[in-house]
C-alpha cells in the first residue's frame, strides 16, 4: 500500500496540479475560438463552466471531482485521489513505457469520460457503483464494475484487462463510488451514457464527414487525426488534443468504433466546449463525421468474433460480423440502419 501513501503521493502530484490550470484554460480559449470560426452563424461554443451537478435541469452529478478532493473532503483518501490521477492521466501512470504498462495507447480515460468522469451525457461515472453489476451485451452476462472498466482498458485504450484487486482497479472503483457518494441507490441516473439520437434514415456520408471534420474538428485534432502531443508541464507524456485515429487511438472494437455511439458522444460533447443541452452539430452532421472517423485505420482488436455471444443482442451498428441478419458489413459498419 506505500504506492497510496498520502504524503507520497501529494509530492509527486501537487505541482503538476497547478500547472494544469494553464492547459485547462488554454483549452477553453481554443474552444471559444473554434468555436466562433468554425460557422458564423452557429451558437459559440459554451465554456467548461457546467461541470456536472451545478444543479440544472437533468444534472444529476454532484460537484467535480477537482473541487471535492481539494476543498470540503477531508476524508478524502490517498486511494481516491489515485483512482482520480489514473482517470485523469491514465497514460502517465498505467500507458506505454511505464513500469506497469496497462494501456496500449496514450490516451486518458477522461479523453472520453470527460471531467474525470463527471460530466453528464459524456459517459459519467457518477452512480455506476449502483448501477453495477448489470447485464452487458457485448460479453452476453451480468458485470461487475471492475470488469466494464477492463472493457475500456482491452478496447477503448488498446491493452489488456487487470485482476480485480489490481490497486490500479480498485483506487478507479474508490474514485468512482466517491463521485457518487451522495446519490441514492434507486436514482434517477439522468445523464448516463450519451445525448440521444436519432440515426438518420439514410447511410452515412463520410465524405461529408471529411468536410464537418475540417471545419470543427481539425483545429484540435489536426487534419491527420493525430491530435496534439502534451509537453513537459502540460499533459506530459498525453495529449492535450487526443488522436481520433491510427495506432495511438481506440481499437476497432471499442465502443467509440461504433457509429451511433460515436455520433452520440460527437453531438453531445464536440467540439470540446458544446454541451448536450447546445449541440453545435447537427444529428446529419455528427452522424457523417463520426463514419469519417471510424473509415480510418486504427489497431485491431483480436478475437472480436467472439463479442455478443447471443447475437439477436448484437447493436445494429457493431462494425464487425458475425450477424445474425442478411445486411451487410458495410451497412452494419454505416447504416442505414432501418431494419
Ligand atoms: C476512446 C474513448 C474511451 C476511453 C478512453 C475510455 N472509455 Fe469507458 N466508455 C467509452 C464508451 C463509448 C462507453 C459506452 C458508453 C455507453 O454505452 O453509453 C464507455 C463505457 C464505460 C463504462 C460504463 C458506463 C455506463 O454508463 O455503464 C465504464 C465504467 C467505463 N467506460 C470506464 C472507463 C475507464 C475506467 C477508462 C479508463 C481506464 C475508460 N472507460 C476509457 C469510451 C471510452
Ligand atoms: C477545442 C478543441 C477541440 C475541438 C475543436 C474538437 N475536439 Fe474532440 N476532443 C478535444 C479534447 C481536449 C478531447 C479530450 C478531452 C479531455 O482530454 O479532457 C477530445 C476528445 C474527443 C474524442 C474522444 C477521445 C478520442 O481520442 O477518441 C472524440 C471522438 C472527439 N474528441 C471527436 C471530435 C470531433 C468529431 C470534433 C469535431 C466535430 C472534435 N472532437 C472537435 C478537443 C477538441
């Protein structure tokens, strides 16, 4: 347990934490100004000022993690302190070239779980340690926490699962039932997942996607989808723009690999400062993008056949066989996905 040991661990911690207000800010300022030039007539981007739980209308989330570890909790533990520091900069703790290299790429579980985890319609942790175990479709059973969150290390992060009492998984789980101390056990959970959407009823265009992309997307994650690098003092060893695709990015059977789900969290979410409540996207829009996205070449994920063992639970918008129907892999892959 010396690895949680409080005093350590502040030592190591503390001066990256005030150097990450700059990144922070010179995130949101990039944000505002994409979000002016992108489309003149669109809404400007909104800042980062609605973290989840300000108490508006379907936020269920109580206060950022930031504020509760650093101000009011004082018994908030080293070990909760660690899962958020494995959330928030999973590639300098468990990424490529570290000692205990868990991930396969440099991305952050916050890369997606936006605000550690905090954020409603960005896939929030907040509550799950109630919701969990619940019933999984991709792996046909019932789960416990700790194994969703290996699905996102084998697959959203490209590496492998860990044992359960790994302290890697269960400083996450800590930090995760500390974010939702102060729910109740029967909810509401509003703000899971993503934003809702509606496909359209047609195939995507990634085409299209290609021009959405330059226009909205490019600024932060380059035209080559390779994103920004951090730099020493500023996401050091991450990214401050994380890669969308190729070898650093989510594999092919991630979650994020999937079209709908893609779109969903594109439409609630991106550009970095939009809410789910003033999506700068329209559905056709992030619909498009997201099958440009997906188009691109990123790491393969072995045994994928293997997912949805019953596959009449299968997502219509799994981009990979076996099917049980007659459409094809192309349609699966970018719909339409009226059948
Ligand atoms: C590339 C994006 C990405 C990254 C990185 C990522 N995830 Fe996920 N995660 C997702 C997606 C997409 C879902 C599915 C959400 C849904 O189905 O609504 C998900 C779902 C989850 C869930 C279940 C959420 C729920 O409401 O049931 C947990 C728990 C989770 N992830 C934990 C983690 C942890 C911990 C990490 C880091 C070790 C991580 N994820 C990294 C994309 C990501
Ligand atoms: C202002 C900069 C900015 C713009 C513009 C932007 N993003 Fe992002 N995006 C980010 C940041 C930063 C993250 C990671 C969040 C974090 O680290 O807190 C992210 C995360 C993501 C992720 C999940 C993480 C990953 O690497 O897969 C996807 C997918 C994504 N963005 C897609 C888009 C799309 C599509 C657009 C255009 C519609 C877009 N982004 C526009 C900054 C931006």
């Amino acid at each position: 347990m010396e690895m949680f040991d409080r005093k350590s661990l502040v030592k190591k911690v503390k001066p990256k934490s005030k150097i990450l207000v700059l990144p922070l800010l010179v995130i949101l300022f990039v944000a505002v100004v994409t979000g002016f030039s992108g489309n003149k007539s669109r809404k400007a981007a909104v800042g980062r000022d609605e973290v989840a739980g300000v108490g508006k209308s379907g936020r269920h989330v109580p206060a950022g993690a930031v504020d509760t570890l650093s101000e009011e909790d004082a018994d908030a533990t080293a070990l909760v302190d660690y899962g958020y520091r494995l959330i928030t900069e999973t590639y300098a703790w468990v990424g490529p070239g570290t000692k205990r290299q868990i991930s396969g790429n440099r991305l952050a579980c916050s890369s997606c779980h936006l605000d550690g985890g905090t954020r409603a319609f960005a896939a929030p942790y907040v509550g799950l340690d109630k919701i969990f175990p619940t019933y999984i479709a991709r792996e046909n059973k019932v789960e416990t926490l700790e194994e969703r969150i290996n699905g996102c290390f084998e697959r959203s992060l490209n590496g492998r699962a860990i044992a359960v009492d790994d302290e890697v998984m269960v400083a996450m789980v800590a930090y995760i039932k500390h974010i939702s101390r102060e729910l109740q056990k029967d909810g509401p959970f509003k703000g899971r997942g993503f934003v809702s959407f509606k496909a359209p009823d047609r195939a995507a265009d990634p085409k299209n996607g290609a021009a959405v992309y330059e226009a909205n997307c490019a600024a932060c994650h380059g035209a080559d989808g390779k994103g920004v690098k951090g730099v020493a003092g500023n996401r050091e060893g991450g990214y401050i723009f994380p890669p969308l695709w190729g070898e650093d990015s989510y594999n092919d059977g991630a979650g994020m690999n999937r079209l709908i789900t893609a779109a969903r969290f594109i439409k609630g979410n991106m550009p970095l400062g939009v809410t789910h409540e003033s999506p700068l996207l329209s559905d056709d829009e992030a619909y498009d993008v997201a099958a440009y996205i997906n188009s691109k070449l990123r790491p393969v994920k072995a045994n994928k056949e293997k997912d949805y063992p019953d596959l009449s639970k299968k997502p219509k918008d799994c981009p990979y066989p076996p099917y049980q129907d007659n459409v094809t892999q192309e349609q699966h892959r970018i719909g339409p996905f009226n059948f």
